[in-house]
C-alpha cells in the first residue's frame, strides 16, 4: 500500500480501445509516493532476478532508515514532458478533467463533445478504477476514446497517458480529453503532459471543497461548478465557493454551467474553442 496516495502495490492497470475492443494488461506497474514527495515507479516481474530486485526496492520504499535525493515526482515529470511534446508537435490541445466521484465529468465531456463535435475534433481518454461504462457513453457520441482501468489506483499518471495515446492516436489538430479518476487529492499530483488542467465541483458537494482540497484548485487554471439547475433544491452558497475558490487560486476562471439545461455553458465553449486556436497559432507561428 502507498503510503500517501493508498494504491495497492499489486495494481494492473489496463487499457481498454473501445473501437477494437482490444485489451492491454500492465501488471504490476505502481508508483510510490513518499513522505517527502518522492516518487518511485517500477513494475514487478516474475524472473528471479527482477523478483529480488523488486524485494529490495519494497525494502527501501518501507523501511524506516530509507535515503533517497530522487527529484520530486521526477519520474512521472519525465514522461510527462515527452508526452507534451508529443500533443505539441501534432498540435493537440489536451485537458486534464478532474473531479470528485459524481460531480458530472462525463455528462459534461458528453454535452461538450455533442455540442462542439462539428466544429473540434475531440478525442476522449476515460479513467475509472473498474468498468467501461463511461467511456461507453463517451462512444455514443461518435468520437474515440480509450478506457484506462486503474485497478486499485487512484489517478492516472504520464505512463498511462502515454499507453493510452498509441491505443487512441489522437489526429493532428485535434482536442484530447483526459476524464481522471474521480478523487480530489492524488490526480492533481501527477503531471500528464496536459496544456491545462480543469476542475470540476458539483453544488452537490459544498461550498467549502477548495479550502479542504486546496492543491487540485491551485494547480488548475478553469474551475467548472456543474448541476446549478439544482441549486434551488441544496444548500450551496455559491458566492462563499466562487470566495474560496478564488483566495486558494486567484487566476483560476470559473465556469457556473449545467449540462442538463445548457445554462452557463456558451462560456465554456467560448474558452475551450479560443484555447484550440491559440494553441494552433503558437505552433503556426
């Protein structure tokens, strides 16, 4: 078991392509986060050699007299990095979607890509723990998309990202959208090579998540608070979050939308299209 972030150390992550229904295993590829930050990431095998290896490693990573002067998350940064260079040489835009379970990711990732899939070509990588649900809904809307199953994991990391792409293999000018595990703490934690990341939050789930969950608000730079159709039913003091969210973040945009009425989502999809083709400008120039 991880120690800050809780993935099992036995965690297969698997990647599933919607379009073939092909399904590819990474046994036993983890990362440890440590108390300092430091991340470590390896996969066990099952020769003798490497199980020893793999014995020793587990030994240092829990053990109490452990000394390491590994950069901070600086395998996942790595990876993370080639996979930028990657969505910047095809000029792609790719999002980071994160949200707590339930908050409307994928009704929103669904509205999005029916209402704008004229207009971008939008590509979709789905992360859930288990099932393909919801890259199944994601597939109704005609685009590609690709299912990372994280098994017990609790974020997807640069590694998946990478392995998604060459399942996806996104077009040239095209927007990517990576749908993370639900989970407010760990997704915020790991780069994925994304141009930004976008948090989402619910008025179902109260006004006081940024102050409680202070990082994922931090590093991202649009917060969508999605569902205000129910406002009138909860108790959600909308003002007091739009408060929060800004004091932990104060150049973080907020979006109030609903994917259900189509209230608020014109700015949404104003930002959206603006950023497409400043990204496509930057490249051009």
């Amino acid at each position: 078991m991880c120690v800050t972030c809780g993935c099992s150390d036995d965690a297969d992550s698997k990647i599933t392509n919607l379009e073939t229904r092909e399904m590819e295993h990474n046994h036993h590829h983890h990362t440890h986060t440590l108390p300092d930050g430091t991340v470590i990431t390896h996969a066990h095998h099952h020769d003798h050699d490497h199980n020893h290896e793999s014995s020793q490693i587990h030994a240092q990573i829990h053990g109490t007299t452990i000394s390491l002067e590994q950069e901070i998350l600086g395998k996942n940064n790595l990876l993370a990095a080639q996979n930028r260079g990657w969505f910047k040489g095809r000029n792609i835009l790719a999002l980071n979607l994160m949200s707590s379970p339930g908050a409307g990711k994928t009704t929103l990732l669904t509205r999005t890509i029916n209402d704008l899939k004229q207009q971008i070509p939008i590509n979709v990588i789905e992360g859930d723990q288990e099932t393909i649900n919801d890259a199944e809904k994601i597939k109704q809307t005609g685009c590609k998309v690709v299912q990372i199953n994280t098994g017990t994991g609790c974020h997807l990391d640069a590694s998946m990202i990478e392995r998604g792409l060459q399942q996806l293999n996104p077009p040239l000018n095209s927007v990517v959208m990576i749908e993370n595990v639900g989970n407010l703490v760990c997704p915020a934690l790991f780069d994925l090579g994304e141009q930004a990341k976008v948090v989402i939050l619910s008025v179902t789930e109260g006004e006081d998540k940024p102050i409680k969950y202070p990082h994922i608000f931090r590093a991202s730079e649009i917060m969508i608070l999605t569902k205000i159709d129910l406002l009138p039913y909860v108790q959600f003091d909308v003002q007091r979050c739009l408060e929060y969210a800004k004091q932990v973040n104060p150049n973080i945009q907020i979006f109030q939308v609903s994917a259900t009425t189509g209230a608020g989502l014109e700015s949404w999809y104003k930002w959206l299209t603006e950023k497409v083709f400043s990204c496509a400008n930057l490249v051009n120039a």
